[in-house]
C-alpha cells in the first residue's frame, strides 16, 4: 500500500480526553499507523496534551505532524449570545484553511480532509 500524505483539520483533538477531542485523536493516530498525517487543531486547548504525549511516545512523532491555530474567544459574548462561538469557530475554520493551502504547496497532499465529530447534544445553553 502506498504510503499517503494527509493533512486533517481537526478542531478538537486529545490522547487524554473522551468525546470529541478523543474521537479526533483516535481518527489522525489510525490513519498515521499507516501513513503520514498532518494535523490541524485548536491551539489553547489542545497544544498541551498533544505534545506531553508527543514527548512521552517520540514513535508517534514520525508520522503526526501537528499545526496549532488559537482560536479567539470572547466569555462575555457568548454568556450574553452563546451562538457566538459559532462565530469565532467559522474564523477558526477559515485560518485553518488558509494554512492547509499554504502547507500543500509545500507538501502536496493527496488527501484533504475536515474531520468534525457532533457534540451537540453536550452542549447546553447557560
């Protein structure tokens, strides 16, 4: 099998969390058993724990590359309208994006993919 060279936006990604950051983390870890991944994530939450483990298990560094973007946030906003995250999340997405342009040209990709894993039901309105 051809070795492939992926690059995944992954907004939320974690080797010490369940749900959604682990749900990405176990979807890019798979695929880079078998090829080389290069990861998109929010940078705030998920920086951390991606590279104590990084540093913990150096195999695994060989075939994940890991590309951190902050997302910007705003508490007062999203206590006073919580849809709001949805708005900094889109500018997230677009930063994402562009990055994802700017490595391909350098990496030439042969798959692009936008990993999003639903939450919604762990989401509630205060």
């Amino acid at each position: 099998m051809k070795k492939l060279k992926i690059v995944v936006s992954c907004y939320a990604c974690s080797p010490s969390s369940g749900s959604e950051p682990g749900m990405g983390w176990n979807f890019v870890h798979g695929l880079s058993m078998f090829h080389e991944v290069h990861v998109i994530v929010e940078k705030r939450k998920w920086e951390t724990p991606i590279n104590d483990y990084l540093k913990e298990n150096s195999d695994s560094r060989e075939n994940l590359k890991f590309y951190f973007i902050d997302k910007k946030r705003n508490k007062l906003l999203r206590k006073i309208w919580p849809p709001s995250y949805y708005w900094f999340y889109k500018n997230w997405q677009k930063k994402a994006y562009q990055l994802t342009l700017e490595l391909d040209k350098k990496e030439n990709f042969d798959i692009v993919h936008q990993l999003i894993v639903s939450d919604a039901k762990n989401y509630h309105f205060p």
